[in-house]
C-alpha cells in the first residue's frame, strides 16, 4: 500500500503531507505495528 501521504489534503483543501500516516497511527491497535519505509519530506 502506498501510504506517504505527500500531497494529502483536508476537506478544506489545505495541505497536510504527513496526514495519511497520522491516520494510520489512529488506526492501528496498540499492540499493532506500522511499517515505513521511504517517507518523502518535503
């Protein structure tokens, strides 16, 4: 899955490039795990 999440936009059309993976930390369980691997800083 391609989740960097450069380029990611709100809903008012704002720019949020590390939106996707704060998503993803808020979905992930606890004893869960996130891998990343090539994250692009702008």
């Amino acid at each position: 899955m391609e989740a960097v999440g450069y380029q990611a936009h709100d809903p008012t059309g704002q720019e949020h490039p590390k939106m996707v993976l704060d998503k993803l930390v808020e979905v992930v369980r606890a004893t869960g795990r996130l891998g990343v691997v090539g994250v692009y800083n702008p």
